[in-house]
C-alpha cells in the first residue's frame, strides 16, 4: 500500500513539474551505498534533483526528511553528476513535493542547499 501511494506521488509530481515545462532526466536515479534520487529534472535550464515524501499529512510527509536523507541525496546528487558529466556552471537545486493520502500535493522549491 505504501509502495503503491508513493509511486502516485511520483506520478502527481511529475504532473506538477511538467505543466511548468519541465523534462523528465531520471526516475529513482539509485547507487548502491550511496542513495537515491526519486526524480531528476530539467527545468528551465535548471537540473532539479526532487525528493518525493507521501504520508497521511503534509505535515507528516514534511517531517518524514531526517539530516541523514538529506546527506543520502546530496551523495546521490553527486554521483548522478560525476556520471553524467554536469558542467560545474549548471545551476542546480532540490526540492521535494509532498503528498497527501488525499491529493494534496506541494512543491517546495530549493528545500536545501546545494
């Protein structure tokens, strides 16, 4: 069940993402023993790598993001760049997008420094 809501998620994101233009890049970009990212982007030039957190609540969904996570994702964002060869110019930032078990969905551009 919980596997199947974040999937929805997913999906109810990269809606969200594309009626702003944007591309889809990857989807759950994984190294092992580094981390994954749930969806990678280009948006107006712009790579946005975007963590994805479905939970009953907003709230809950936003408190669900522990400083571990964050360092899993900063890792993965980094081996997605080395791999790929992103130029060091490229602006880039991560955002998550929080679900609801309701259809609530919320963006939250640049949610932590890159």
């Amino acid at each position: 069940m919980a596997h199947a809501a974040g999937e929805a998620a997913e999906e109810a994101a990269l809606r969200l993402y594309r009626m702003q233009g944007a591309r889809l890049v990857a989807r759950r970009f994984r190294r092992r023993g580094v981390g994954e990212i749930d969806l990678i982007l280009e948006l107006g030039g712009r790579l946005v790598f975007c963590e994805v957190k479905s939970r009953r609540t907003i709230e809950e969904a936003a408190a669900a993001i522990t400083p571990r996570q964050w360092s899993r994702l900063e890792a993965a964002a980094n081996a997605y760049i080395m791999e790929h060869g992103v130029s060091a110019r490229t602006d880039l930032r991560f955002d998550v997008v929080l679900a609801d078990r309701h259809g609530g969905v919320e963006i939250l551009e640049n949610a932590h420094p890159y």
